[in-house]
C-alpha cells in the first residue's frame, strides 16, 4: 500500500513537472512562431485554460503529498498560480515578439488557477462523502 501512496505521489509531481516545463518552453517561442487566431481574447482564454489544468496538477499533487486541505490548500495552490504566472509574464518579456507584462494575461492564469484548484477541492469534497 505504501508502494502507492509513493507512486501517486511521484507521478502528481512529475505531471506539475511537465506543465511548469511545457509552460517555460511555450513562453520560449518567439511571437513570431505563434498561429494567428482571429478570435478576440484568444490568448486570454489560453492562458485561463493552461492555468487552470496547471493549478487542478498542483492542487492534486499538493493533496497527494501534504496534510494541507480546504482552504490552507485552496490558497498554497492559486498563491503558488499566482507567483507562476508573474515568473511567466516577466519570462515572456526577454522573448522576442513577445509582450509580456500583460496584467490581463496575469489575470486570466489567476482565474484559471482558482478554477482548477476549486475543481479539485469540489472533487476530493465530493470523495470524501
């Protein structure tokens, strides 16, 4: 049974791995090299979405790995999303055609981020009963 635990420990951090990876080289990539999308704020719902994937990974991995649940989880998780995605947008401006230091990007990874962490609270909420 620990072999398990250890397991699904390992393999929920090894998933924040790759999206924090996947993130860094998505932000690496010059403006330049993206597809034109004629879709108004279309960056912002990527942003919304990746984010909030990456908080829904955290959120479990952090479940997995740590006594922390309910709120203190809630906040360790959208504070972390929160950090990431500055670390994110301050990347984006060393990268050429790329703006970076978009508020409204930052704004759309924290409300991507609390999603998913809600998502993950509701489901293991759920679980539990």
């Amino acid at each position: 049974m620990a072999d398990l635990k250890i397991f699904r420990i390992t393999a929920s951090w090894l998933g924040v791995l790759l999206w924090c990876v996947t993130l860094w080289l998505l932000s690496s990539m010059p403006g330049s090299t993206l597809p034109e999308v004629n879709v108004p704020n279309a960056d912002k719902i990527v942003h919304f979405g990746y984010f909030m994937i990456g908080s829904a990974l955290l959120a479990n991995a952090f479940h997995q790995s740590t006594r922390l649940s309910g709120r203190k989880l809630f906040f360790v998780v959208v504070a972390t999303v929160m950090l990431v995605g500055a670390a994110d947008e301050i990347h984006q401006r060393f990268t050429p055609n790329r703006s970076g230091s978009d508020v409204g990007d930052w704004i759309a990874d924290v409300a991507g981020g609390i999603t998913g962490a809600l998502i993950v609270g509701w489901f293991y909420g759920r679980r539990r009963k």
